[in-house]
C-alpha cells in the first residue's frame, strides 16, 4: 500500500507549490465539460427542486409530529419569501 504524501499547510506554500493559472476560451471550457452526461432514469429528490413552492404536506412529511396549523404557516411563509426573491 502506497501512503499518500500529506499536503503542505497553506503558511508554508511557497510560490512554487501554487498552480498555474492557464487562461481558456469559452469553447475550451465547453470541451471539459462537453462529455458529461445526464442520465434521465435518475430520480433526484425534492430537495432538488428549486423552482417549487413547498407545501404544507411536504413540511409535514419532512418534520412530522407538529400541528397541521404548523405546515400551513410554513406553506404561507414559503409562498412569501418566493415572492421577495424570485
């Protein structure tokens, strides 16, 4: 087994430790990333879905055990604050 050489602390990084920057066209970076791919047959979870308004039953099942008054104030506040930021 190989033991990994540990990284030097950042006070005793000299100039010679620090990466080069190497400046990239637009299309260069599209080329890294250009063979990534997107595999439909997975399912994210919800806390993925940024463009959703959450209600009062996805409150309920993520934090059971309050009053249902609970989640709909939290539905109420979350339909707010998506109106302050949208």
């Amino acid at each position: 087994m190989v033991k990994a050489k540990m990284p030097k602390l950042l006070t005793e990084m000299t100039e010679k430790d620090k990466g080069e920057f190497i400046e990239m066209t637009d299309d260069e970076i599209g080329d890294i990333v250009k063979g990534l791919q997107i595999n439909e047959d997975i399912k994210l979870g919800s806390e993925f879905n940024f463009d959703k308004i959450y209600d009062a039953q996805y409150y309920a099942e993520k934090f059971p055990g309050f009053d249902d008054f609970v989640y709909q104030i939290l539905e109420h506040e979350t339909i707010e604050l998506n109106k302050e930021n949208p």
